[in-house]
C-alpha cells in the first residue's frame, strides 16, 4: 500500500541533473541560464489547508471549499504553470504569485492530488524555465485530504495476546453532524442462469421493472459460474422479470409477472429454454427462494499500513467510537488512519460496535489516508 | 464490543408461491416492444446524400436544443407567414425503422440543425444526420447491438438529442455514457463513461440518462435520470476536446444520503436534472431545473424544504459554483419536478426591461426570477388546475398529476407579444403514501433507495392538454386554448408570430401567438408527436423539423410548396410511468 505525504513537498536535486542539456531561456543569452546548472533547485509546491475536516452538504453550498496553494522554485513564484488535479480536466493556472486556487467538495471523504501538468508557458522572474526545472517541478505533487478527524482515546493491552493492544478511537464529526456508518443499505436477488443443458450461463443479464413506476434493477453480468447479482430494495410488488443475453432478450409468459418478496435478499435460479424467449415460470426452470445477507454500505475506518501486517476493527457505532487491534510493534511506529465508504455484502447481520474480520476493508484511490489521530 | 451473526432463515419460497401470484401484466408497455408493421423503404428511404456535402449554400440554424443557449426557442425567420402558413407541406419524412431495424418505439428527441444538415437521436440511442433539404442520409451511428440490449431495459429509454461544436456531435446514451461522433462523417470519436468522473453513475445504481447535452465555450453541460430511483442528481461539465470533467467538482442537487435534510433518512435524495440548461452567455450564469425528492409521495424521513429539488438552480457555468437557488415546491409530497429545461428572457417586467429566467413545473405553476440575483418577479402563477392535500395510505386524488402540469415540454417567448406560450397537462392522479418508513423501503434497511409506493390514473378522469399564453409584464394570463390530448412536446415560435407544436395523436399545428387561434393542422403519418420542431433555413428558404414517436418513429421535413397529402390521426401513447418526463 501507498503511502501518500502532504504539501509541502521539498525536492531537493542531486548534482546528477547538472549534466543534462540546459536549455537556453528565450529571453536571456544562451550563455546565461536562469540559474546556474549543478546548484539544487528547491521545488515548493505548497496547500495552505492539505487536511480539511469533512463538512456535512449547505443549502447554500458553503460546503465547497476554495483551497490556495502555491507554487515555487528557489522560494520565486512559478507563474502561469499548469497544475493538474485528480479527476478534472480543469487547468488550473498559477498566477502572478505563483498561487493557485482548487474548489474542494467538503462533503465528502476524498483525497485529491494536485500535479503539475505543463510548464510550457511558466516563467520564473520573467524567465522561461530550463528543461532541468521544468522536470523538477513535474516531479513535484501535493494532496487536500477531506476526512472526520479520528481521535485515539486510550491505549490499552490486548488481554488475550500481549503482543497487541487494543485502541478505542473515534470519528470527530462536526458538531450536529449525523454521519452514515456501515449498515445495511439494500437487499441482493441472486442466482444462476444455466442453459437448457444445466450449463452455466455467462455474461447473461437480469432485470427487474415494473409497469407502474420508473424503478428498475439490473444485475452484473453472470460469472463463469452463471451466478448474477441484483442489489435492490425489494417491495411487496409485482415486477417484470426478463433476462438478456447478447442481443437476446427472455422474459415472462405474456401476462406473467414476477412477485417480488419484501424484506429480504432472494435466490432466483433461472434455467433458459432451448428454444424460444419465453422464459418456464415452473420449477426447475425457475426457482426462487429467501436467502440471508444483505448489502452494508457506510463510513468505516482502518490503518494505512501494508496488506500484510493484520489488524482488525470494529464499525464504528452511532458516537462514532470504534475499536482497533493491532500489534504493538505496528502501533509504536505511528501509523496514519484511513476513513472510507465502504460497500459490501454480509451474509449475517451486523451492527455498530461488531468487529469486522482482519483486513476486511482497503482504502481506495480517492480516499483520504494519511489522517494523524490526536490523542 | 459485541460480535453478533444472526442467521436469516432460509425458506423455501415454492415457486408456486412465488408464481402463483402471477397476474395478468397491464400490458401499457405493449406500444413500446412489439414489433412494428414491414415498412416499405422505397416509400420513406430518401436517395443517400454523399457524405459531406449537403444540399445549400447558406444555412442559418437551429444550432442547440432550445435554438440558442437561453432556450428562447424563438427564430428570427419569417418566410412562413399566417397568410401563407396554408401552403407547408411535406419536404420529406424517414421511416426511422426502415432505415434501422433497431430503432425503439416512440421518439422525444428535438432536432438540431446545423449549416443544411439534420441530427436526431432516437429511443434507444441511435444519431441519424440527414440533408435538411432532401432528406438524403449523409450518416447513421448505432451503439454495438450488445450495448443496446444492455440498456434496452431501463425506465426510459428517450433521448431528447445532441449537441454540436468543435466538429462534433454529442450524445448520452441511456447507460450513462458520454458519446462524441465525428460530425462529417458521424465515426466515434470518443465514448466515455460517466462513471469514469462522477463515481456509482451506473444503470446498476438506477442513474440513467435522457437529456441533451448543451454545447458552450468548450465544454458540455449534462444533467442526470433516475430521480424516481433514488439517485443523487447531479450536474457536471466535460470538456468537449476529450470528454474530460471540467469542473472540480459536480454539483450534486441533493445531500449526500446520511447529510443535512438526509441526516436521517433511509433514502437518496433525487433530484435528478431532466433537461438541457439554459446559459447567459453575457455573464456566463448556466440555470438549470431540479426534479423531484424521493421517495416520491413520503415525506416524513426528509423534514424541511428538501433544497435543491423542485428548484431552479443558477451556477458560474465554468466552475459550476452556486449563484442562487430558487425552489419552487418545497417539500414535494407529489412528483413535482421543475422538469422542463429553464428559458432566459429580456423582457418587459412591470413596464421595465429585465433579464429574467423563467419555469413551469409539473406544479402547474409558472415562475420568473431576477436572471442575476434570483429575486422573485412572478411566484407561481397556476396554469393548470391545483388541488393537491397530503397523499394518505387510503390514497389522494390530486391536480396536477405525477405528469404535470407542464412535464418535460418546453416554452417558448414570442418578444414581440412578451408572451410565454406554456405547454400544460390536466391530468390528475390518485397517490398513496408509504404508512411509515419501513414500508416506504424494508426494516434494517437504513440506506435503501427505494421508490416506496406506486401511481394510479385518477378514476373517471379524461386528460387533456392546454396553452397558456403568460403576458410576462403582468404575470397574466393572456388566454388559455384547451388542446384534445396533453401538451408533450413544447413550441417553437419564428419572428412572424407563429408558434408550432406537435400533438399526441401525429397533428402539426401552427398558433398564431396573439389571438390564440390555431391557424393551421396537419395530420401527419406520424404517430405522436412528443417533442418540439426546430425551424431553420437553407439558401434562405424556411424549414420545419420534427420527429414522432409511436411504433413507427420518423422525422419530418416540412416548407412552403411541400406534398399536403395527410395520414391518418394516431393515438395519443403517453399513460405509460416510463415516458413521464
């Protein structure tokens, strides 16, 4: 796992780049570069605020927030330098000052790295760049983390192993805030589709609709194995079950509808016909039974540390509060949280508070994972 | 720390329990999947155009959905005239099917017209550029068949059109993908998943996508389907160059579920963007409109005013940061979208000249606010019949119904009468409400997005349509025709005082926008027509284009001196929940 560090960012050259081909700034002489090559260049590119706290959506979108960075070489401002930002296209220019300006939805867990993408037109004290520094400040990156900050409240020994201690943590969010943590979000229909022979089906597809209502569910295609999922949110109603593959569309004898049971996730194992599209609504060409699980979604936290060094957590509960294990050698070396929504399916029932298994969750890309508790 | 499993208990659900409950379908989607009659390419195939190059050699357009960027869907052209509007008739016609097997049934889509060429989308996502004047197919992209049966299943399958720039045409495919074609020669140049920028924007988690894209300044402007769905709408910027995201940041019409007015709700928001935004490309102020909060018909888990939903929504259209916000129903209890895409006037305000933006919602009800500080110039000025009480579990009868109102047709302003002309619908619903939140979704179910209850047609209840002419200096009404079928598609109105509409049952009318007389109708041999015409010239001679839906969907080309024979009346096709906005 990656470990990303905040503005500012110092990269200090080594006199290995003193050999490389200077080009000649277009407004000073051939002979005098902006800087003389071999000395080492220092490359700021700075975020005034790289750790935000998440603040919950404003009707009058106070949750976006405008961050100031700024961008320099040897401490001069690096004017009309490109930045780019992860998931924009939008150029952000530096100014006059070298500063820049990126707006930030506060509202969500994130991670947002700011790279420079073009130097071509970027001047330092009115000079153009030389390819050295060009290639020093494109080295150069930063981050803005939006994440609730975490507060450690005490570290305790792991009664049944010595060698761990168990941490009891929590989420900090803004006062009023009500935070989503992980709990049951939908059910799963699920199945597999096989074909008239009993062989799986493969990149088969199912759909729920219905006539009244735009609703509608589609399923992942079906796996090797035939097996599909669906997560819905079932009712007590009457939907159109159909099943497409390739360009070929199977559903319901006309004037059948599929009675969708409610409060629960459900197995429906759909056998398709040797010829034709009208799917048998008769067993064992269609057989649908209740089955346990469901879909959890919500905010959970872990520890930024490689996949194999095991811990396991607990899902926050409703203040926030969660715990951690983890053994003591990795938790002298300081490690940084993670804070991530998180979406999987539990075949039992889980509350806040319930320990999840070791190494259940991994951060991803955008998520902000470099949050330093305070004690 | 407690560490709990609790089983589900697996019952068998014999299918006979399962199935036996199995009851005759309501069969409303019938129009929508059988197949339509053989046509006959020879009566409707026109002779192909060479590909680029088109009949003309001075064109001026319809260049964008509502004819420019504030959606005045007003043209400046004035060779049909209420003297000689008697003599248009039939340029040419496309059988869309005939052309392409493949093509859905029904059509919503508004034409662009560009420097003597035609585009049109059709249901199910399929571009056709003709020759404006002959009808020639110049070219024709269809998205892999595999695409097609991927999404051919979803809650609306329209498209409302492209946008044009940069040599380009745009388009969003109902599984939410961004999708640029060459213009000239209508290859793929690019076809990008929203997914790729604005995560979770899948058919899978109920998004979809219906509208236009509006081409401005280099970007693309897209709003989002499936508020119905318990999506989180949103609108976003792509740079037209490579479909990149433009913007830092979306902007999302709702909380985040679990936020705000969502705090404790079990469900998504809404709030989905149905239509085309309109932009000032004075102050570069992009207005766009909010569907509805859902669930749809309960509110108890969303206390307050639900803001962005039912709101006209004014951003910095190239950091999409908010301006101002107006809501037009708070706390929506009835599926009333500000649904029609919002139109931006200079018009004359209580005697003074003022930059307004204007809405119907499916409220019934017609705003105007202050274009640059969203202060409030006309607060809902009904046009439809208004008689909504709280939807109970027994079920409300309640005008307008979950169809508006006005939907997603748009107005159009005539300057010179400073008229609106509203599209409206009287149509009525019976709503039942969800008991209680737990049968809204499911028990334990803190996060699902679900839809909750159902919509019935109001018993005893004939629909019929209108047309409101709005005097935009008093905030009155001017008159009101009533129209046999509800008004789906909107008007397109020229600088000679007439405004064109189609009609459910295949009828192309001209209204002369002062007296409120429909001075001319013909039956087309299209079924429905459910979207506006674009008006346009070639070496100065005047066209009108338009499209019909139905099981025979075609686009037509009409002018002055064309073929007069007529069709037969169609029926009108617009009960069906799926066609709604």
């Amino acid at each position: 796992m990656k470990f990303f560090y905040n503005a500012p960012i110092l990269l200090l050259l080594a006199a290995y780049l003193a050999g490389c081909t200077v080009k000649p700034p277009q407004s000073a002489s051939a002979t005098s570069p902006l800087l003389p090559s071999g000395t080492k260049h220092i490359v700021r590119l700075d975020i005034d605020q790289p750790h935000v706290p998440l603040k919950q959506w404003k009707a009058d979108g106070s949750h976006i927030a405008s961050v100031k960075g700024k961008l320099l070489l040897d401490n001069q401002p690096v004017v009309n330098g490109i930045l780019h930002i992860t998931n924009s296209s939008n150029q952000v220019v530096t100014g006059r000052d070298g500063s820049f300006r990126l707006n930030i939805d506060q509202s969500l867990l994130s991670d947002i790295k700011v790279n420079v993408a073009s130097l071509d037109q970027a001047t330092v004290s009115g000079k153009h760049l030389t390819e050295v520094m060009s290639k020093e400040l494109q080295a150069a990156s930063a981050a803005v983390s939006v994440y609730y900050p975490i507060r450690v409240i005490r570290v305790e020994d792991f009664p049944a192993d010595a060698s761990k201690v168990q941490v009891h943590g929590q989420i900090i969010p803004a006062k009023g805030d009500v935070v989503s943590y992980f709990q049951v979000d939908k059910y799963r229909m699920g199945g597999v589709i096989k074909d008239a022979d009993g062989k799986p089906v493969e990149h088969a597809v199912v759909w729920f609709d219905r006539d009244l209502g735009e609703g509608f569910g589609k399923s992942t295609p079906t796996d090797r194995e035939g097996r599909y999922s669906i997560y819905y949110w079932p009712e007590d109603e009457e939907t159109n079950l159909s099943v497409t593959l390739g360009t070929k569309r199977y559903t319901l004898p006309k004037g059948k509808v599929f009675k969708m049971p409610e409060n629960t996730s459900v197995e429906i194992d759909i056998t398709l016909p040797r010829t034709g599209t009208v799917l048998v609504d008769a067993p064992p060409a269609l057989v649908s039974v209740t089955s346990a699980g469901a879909m959890y979604t919500g905010v959970l936290v872990g520890l930024n540390v490689p996949k194999d060094v095991p811990y396991s957590v607990s899902i926050p509960d409703k203040h926030g509060s969660f715990i951690l294990t983890v053994s003591k050698k990795v938790w002298e070396q300081e490690p940084a949280f993670f804070e991530t929504t998180a979406s999987k399916f539990v075949e039992g029932r889980l509350y806040g508070g319930d320990t999840l298994p070791p190494n259940y969750i991994e951060a991803v890309e955008e998520d902000p994972k470099n949050i330093k508790p305070f004690m | 720390m407690k560490k709990t499993r609790i089983k589900i208990g697996i019952a068998i659900l014999s299918t006979s329990l399962a199935l036996s409950a199995c009851s005759t379908s309501t069969d409303k989607n019938a129009n929508k999947t059988e197949p339509a009659p053989a046509p006959n390419p020879s009566e409707s195939t026109p002779t192909p155009a060479e590909p680029g190059k088109v009949t003309g050699t001075s064109f001026k357009n319809f260049g964008t959905y509502g004819f420019d960027l504030k959606n005045t869907r007003h043209v400046p052209y004035k060779e049909v005239t209420a003297e000689n509007v008697k003599d248009l008739g039939m340029i040419w016609s496309a059988d869309l099917k005939a052309l392409d097997k493949d093509v859905k049934n029904g059509n919503q889509c508004y034409p662009v017209v560009v420097d003597g060429v035609v585009y049109i989308t059709t249901a199910g996502n399929q571009v056709f550029a003709f020759d404006a004047v002959t009808g020639g197919p110049i070219w024709h992209w269809k998205p892999s068949a595999e695409q097609a049966a991927n999404f051919s299943k979803a809650g609306i399958i329209a498209n409302r059109g492209v946008a044009v720039g940069e040599g380009k045409v745009f388009m969003l495919t109902v599984d939410n993908q961004i999708v640029s074609l060459d213009q000239k020669t209508g290859k793929l140049v690019k076809m990008v998943p929203i997914s790729d920028s604005v995560k979770g924007v899948t058919l899978e988690n109920g998004y979809y996508e219906t509208t236009a894209p509006v081409y401005y300044k280099g970007n693309i402007y897209i709003g989002s389907s499936g508020g119905d769905n318990g999506i989180r709408g949103f609108v976003n910027a792509y740079k037209a160059s490579d479909l990149t995201p433009a913007w830092d940041t979306p902007f999302w019409t709702v909380p985040p579920k679990g936020q705000d007015w969502l705090a404790n709700s079990k469900f998504q928001g809404g709030g989905a963007v149905w239509n085309p935004p309109a932009i000032d490309e004075e102050t570069g102020i992009m207005y766009f409109a909010v569907g509805n909060p859902a669930p749809n018909f309960y509110g108890e888990s969303r206390p307050g005013d639900n803001p962005y939903t039912d709101s006209v929504v004014a951003v910095n259209a190239s950091t999409g940061k908010l301006i101002w916000a107006k809501q037009e129903i708070s706390h929506d209890l009835w599926d009333y979208d500000a649904a029609a895409s919002p139109m931006i006037l200079n018009a004359t305000v209580k005697g003074k000249k003022q930059k307004i933006v204007v809405q119907g919602g499916k409220s019934g009800q017609w705003f105007a606010w202050d274009a640059k500080t969203g202060k409030v110039v006309w607060d809902g000025i009904p046009f439809a019949k208004i008689d909504h009480p709280k939807p109970t579990p027994e079920g409300v009868t309640v005008y307008p119904g979950v169809l508006g109102g006005e939907n997603y047709a748009p107005e159009t302003y005539d300057p010179k009468t400073n008229y609106v002309l509203i599209p409206g619908i009287e149509q009525g619903a019976l709503l039942k409400s969800a008991k209680n939140q737990d049968e809204a979704s499911t028990p334990d179910a803190p996060g699902a997005a679900a839809f909750g209850t159902t919509t019935l047609a109001a018993q005893n209840d004939v629909a019929f349509g209108t047309i409101t002419a709005m005097d935009v200096n008093t905030g009155k009404k001017a008159y009101q025709v009533k129209t046999k079928d509800p008004m789906r598609g909107g008007f397109t109105s020229t600088v000679a005082g007439l405004a064109f509409y189609g009609e459910l049952d295949g009828k192309i009318n001209a209204l002369d926008i002062k007296s409120g007389k429909v001075i001319w109708t013909f039956q087309t041999t299209g079924n429905s027509v459910q979207a506006a015409p674009a008006i346009f010239t070639v070496d100065d001679k005047q066209y009108i284009t338009f499209t019909t839906g139905g099981v025979t969907p075609q686009v037509f080309v009409f002018g002055l001196g064309g073929d007069k024979t007529q069709g037969k009346a169609g029926t009108a096709e617009d009960t069906n929940a799926h066609q709604k906005k």
